[in-house]
C-alpha cells in the first residue's frame, strides 16, 4: 500500500508539477522586471494575476494602458482591471485594507467597473477603517469643508505613520483653518504637537518646525531649539546630497536653510 501511494505521489508530481501560490510568480515576474527582461515578467505577472494576484493583475492593466514596456492595448488593460476590480471587491470583503484602496481608486476612475463615487468613498473609508493612512487623508481631503470630519480623518491618517498629515493637521490648528478655509478653534500646543510628530516620522518636516520658533509667531521665539531642529533636516538632506549639485532638490534645500541658519557657528540669521 505504501508502495502504491508512494508510485501515485510521484505520477501526480509528474503529470502537474509543485503548484506556485500567485505570490511566488508575483516575486519572480518583479525579480525579472528589475532585470528588464520584460517577456519573462509579463508572462509571469500574468500567472500570477490568474493565481489571484490584485497587485499583478493591477501592474499589467496599467502598462497596457500607459504603453510601458508594451503597445499600448486597450482591451487587455480593461480585461486586467476587470480581474483587479472583482479580485479587489472580494479581498476587500475579506478586510485587506489595500484591497479596498484599489477598490476605491478602481470606482473613482471608472477602471473595469462604472463611476460610482458613493462606492469609492465606502471604499476607502472603510481602507481607512483598517489602518490605511493614504485612504484616510483622502478621506480628509474630500470632506475638507467639514471641520470636524477633516480633523477625524487626518487625525487617523496621522496615527496611522503619515508625516503629511501630522503636518497639515499642526497647520490647521496654528493658524486656525485647513486648506478649504474651514475654521477651527486655534490650538497653539496641539499644533506643535503635530509638527512635532510630523518631524519625528520625517525629518526634512523638522525645518518647518525651525522656522516657527524663529518666527515667534505661533510660540516665544527660541533660536537654540530652531537650530535644533535645522541640524536635524540638514543632517536628514546632507545624508541625499553626497556632493554638490544645484539640480539636486536636497541640495537645494541645505542651501534654502543655511540662508536662515549657518551650520558652522551656530547662528541663526
């Protein structure tokens, strides 16, 4: 009996093959992506999208779409977002928050479904719901006009690691009103507080830090924390910026804040 079964395994093994999980093709079509050799890759994104790969699925009906690596094909890009569309809306379902941020973007852009704007907004609310910050400050962005709801969703999109939001939320409470001109109580030590944390996650955000304190608007002025904060971003721009180059946009930014502060004697001018 033992013989039989092992005889079985080894006819199955020969006639099918090891089965790869649509992550394993997934990681072999960005392996031979990486390598450009583009054939190979698409013939295994597309393996995997069959496996049941949102993210291969995705990845081949945008460069059908775009043209990249390929003739542009309109009728395989829809058919690759008719397979993202129906693998999102049934990962979603399962709570996989960037399955429900495709889902959203998907309903948005009419991409292998309708328009439906009430949908994409589900969508991503409940993406947000899940720990997705992105979906979150999109959340915050469209219901900008509501003070209340704006706050509650960049809020989450802060706590969720998002440097943007932190800042933009600190903003919004140092002077009073968001973007859409929706006013709020202002809130000096909760606004600092946000930058605060926007500059802990990212420190080029530091420098806008500095440049409150050397303001005084919002709080006393204090050279030696803005010089604190400055040595931070430029340390965070000097590690982008290995040799001087005036196209560099890190570069630039070292030399927008040694115009406020000089690096070598500690002054603030």
């Amino acid at each position: 009996m033992k013989k039989y079964t092992a005889v079985l395994l080894l006819l199955l093994t020969a006639l099918f093959g090891c089965s790869k999980t649509h992550e394993e093709y997934l990681s072999s079509a960005e392996n031979y992506y990486k390598n450009k050799e583009y054939n190979k890759a698409i013939s295994l994104y597309d393996k995997a999208c069959e496996k049941g790969s949102l993210k291969g699925c995705m990845f081949l009906a945008d460069i059908y779409k775009k043209g990249a690596v390929v003739n542009i094909d309109n009728t395989k890009s829809l058919n690759y977002y008719k397979k993202s569309f129906l693998l999102a809306d049934d990962y979603c379902q399962q709570n996989i928050k960037d399955a429900c941020k495709t889902l959203s973007y998907l309903y948005e852009n009419g991409l292998g479904v309708n328009i439906d704007l009430a949908k994409a907004d589900n969508a991503s609310s409940k993406a947000c719901d899940l720990g997705d910050a992105q979906s979150c400050y999109y959340q915050a962005r469209i219901n900008a006009d509501n003070i209340d709801e704006f706050i509650l969703y960049a809020d989450k999109a802060c706590q969720n690691n998002m440097a943007y939001a932190c800042l933009v939320l600190g903003n919004t409470y140092l002077t009073g009103f968001n973007e859409s001109m929706a006013e709020i109580e202002k809130d000096t030590e909760k606004g600092i507080s946000y930058i605060n944390k926007a500059c802990e996650m990212n420190n080029e955000i530091c420098a806008n830090l500095a440049d409150i304190y050397i303001s005084g608007d919002d709080v006393e002025q204090d050279y030696n924390t803005a010089a604190a904060y400055y040595e931070t971003a430029l340390s965070y721009y000097s590690s982008l910026c290995p040799e001087k180059n005036d196209d560099n946009i890190a570069c630039k930014k070292i030399n927008i804040i040694k115009s406020k502060y000089s690096h070598d004697n500690n002054t603030i001018f």
